[in-house]
C-alpha cells in the first residue's frame, strides 16, 4: 500500500510564501504525473497545478505566476511551492499522484494540509 504524507502547510501572513511537500511512503512508488488540489470551507474542491509524466506544468488561473509546482522522481515527491500568498488561497491542499507501484499502476491522495493566510 502507498500513503501520500503532506507537509509544510501552517499560518503565514499575506505576501508570504510556503513549501508544501508530499512524500510517497509505503511500497515503491513511482510518480508518473501528479497535482495539487484545495478546497476552502463552503466549496468544492479545485485543482491548483498539475504536473505529467515529461514535467509539463498547468496551473489555475488563480495561482499562475504565484505557485510553481515540481517533483523529484528519486524521492518520490511532490512539491508545490506558494508565493505572494493572500487571505483567498486559505484552504486545505491535497495532493494526488498516479504511477507505478510494485503491484500495479495506483492513484493515490494525501490526506490534506492547512494553510492558512492572514491579511
């Protein structure tokens, strides 16, 4: 079994910036693309970035120029690094990845992390 492990979320004031992390643990797991999602209280979940398999990005309107996301194939993680933050990026941010484990192809999400931005 894989577990996807988020961190690096908390409190920061608007303007700053945080690194989020997800960590693949559990059996071998190779990422072939991934993303990042949030949901803020009230509201759907979204998609925030995205990242495939060649390392071609998208991103949401939203968080375009502010928020890059990558990846490090040997340790199996995802990033997402978050800039320029304001009180509207508050939310819980998931993050989900696809690839191959040692018993088959896998779609996997983490369980969430707060960030919140105050003004």
């Amino acid at each position: 079994q894989v577990q996807l492990v988020e961190s690096g979320g908390g409190l920061v004031q608007a303007g700053g910036s945080l690194r989020l992390s997800c960590a693949a643990s559990g059996n071998t797991f190779s990422i072939n693309s991934g993303g990042w999602y949030r949901q803020a209280p009230g509201r759907q979940r979204e998609l925030v970035a995205l990242i495939s398999n060649s390392g071609s990005t998208n991103y949401a309107g939203s968080v375009k120029d502010r928020f890059t996301i990558s990846r490090d194939n040997a340790k199996s993680t995802l990033y997402l690094q978050m800039n320029s933050l304001n009180p509207e990026d508050k939310a819980v941010y998931y993050c989900n990845a696809e690839g191959l484990t040692g018993v088959g192809w896998g779609n996997y999400w983490g369980q969430g992390t707060q960030v919140t931005v105050s003004s």
